[in-house]
C-alpha cells in the first residue's frame, strides 16, 4: 500500500482489525481463447508487457503524423516542403532508430496494429504516402523489426488479440500507466466488450 501512496491516494480505504483493506473495482476481462491456465495468463503478461513497450511509438506516430499534415498545409512551395521533410527525417531517425533497433518481432507486430489504431492508417500506406519523411522510422537498420506485414489492421471487433489489447489499454489509461490517446477510429469499449462476451458464450 505504502509503494502505490504517490500513485493512487485517492482509493476508498478501511480498517479491518489489525488489516488495512483497499477496495478497487478492477475491469472485467472477458476470457477466450486464452484461459485462465498458468500458462496462458503467462501470454497475457507478455501482451501486455508489449504493449507498454510499444504504445509510447505508437502515440508519437500520431502525434509527429497530425503535426505534419498541419505543417504542411502552410507550406505552398515542393521545395519548402521536401526541406521540412528533410528536417522530420532527421528528427525521425535520432529519436526513433536506436530504441525502435531493441524491439523483438512480436514488438513489431504489437506496435503494426497500435499504429493502425492511432493513425487510423496502416503503417504500409504511412510509409507509401510519407517517403521522404516516414521513412526513417522504418529505417533498414530496423528491418529485423518490420520484417511483417506492414498491412495488418487493428480490428478489435474481429480479432480476439486486438481485444485483448483494447482491454490493456483501456486498463493502463485509466491507472494512467500510459497517456491516454483515444483511437483514430473510435472504439465503443461497453460495446466491444459485450460484443466478445456474447461471441464466446455461443462457442461454450
């Protein structure tokens, strides 16, 4: 309790003998493919020690891709603006590369869709439409990484690894765990949540 004092000091406290109890309403999590074996609460772990790793890059993907459209829309001359794509690759590649170099295959595919879910485009089309200044952050030396299908989508809705993402998510925004950035294409959590709850008691 003493550890979580500077994080949380706001939750309803009581005196139970010589006990000291919180009480916390944790979030549901509707459990499928994966059970609740040892084995696969492992799996969870995992996906979600991924997560935390990856939503960082994923956010400033958002957060560089919104201010370079804005930017962009101020610039009339190419010349003006393949100088300020020059300046974004350069900022790309020393913010990025080293820490994007450290990240495992399944980080990859973790950060693929979180970028999908931020941007709400696939990083295939981000690289396509944004060469010149996208391209650093899927540099060669990173290839190991991104050595995957740079068009997979995040699909909550359809794939039970996407919720179970969502379902980290939204759990770490609301610990504040991770900066919460709502997705690109808005996601109705209630609604994603009883869509998989009823899914899954039809293939009890």
């Amino acid at each position: 309790m003493f550890a979580q004092i500077n994080i949380q000091t706001n939750l309803p406290v009581k005196q139970v003998e010589d006990s000291v109890v919180l009480n916390y309403q944790l979030n549901e999590l509707v459990i499928g493919k994966y059970k609740t074996e040892e084995t696969e609460l492992m799996k969870l772990r995992r996906l979600e020690n991924r997560i935390l790793r990856v939503y960082p890059y994923a956010k400033a993907a958002a957060d560089n891709l919104k201010e370079l459209n804005q930017n962009l829309e101020v610039l009339e001359s190419s010349r003006d603006q393949k100088k300020y794509f020059k300046l974004v690759e350069k900022y790309l590649e020393d913010e990025f590369k080293p820490r994007l170099k450290k990240l495992s295959r399944q980080d990859g595919q973790i950060l693929i869709k979180l970028i999908h879910r931020q941007t709400g485009e696939t990083t295939f089309d981000l690289v396509k439409n944004l060469k010149s200044g996208w391209s650093a952050f899927w540099s060669n030396n990173t290839a190991k990484v991104f050595d995957l299908n740079l068009k997979k989508e995040y699909l909550p809705y359809e794939d039970i690894e996407d919720f179970y993402i969502e379902t980290i998510l939204q759990e770490k925004f609301k610990t504040r765990r991770l900066p919460r950035q709502e997705a690109a294409l808005p996601i109705d959590f209630d609604d994603l949540t009883q869509v998989w709850h009823n899914r899954l008691e039809v293939e009890k």
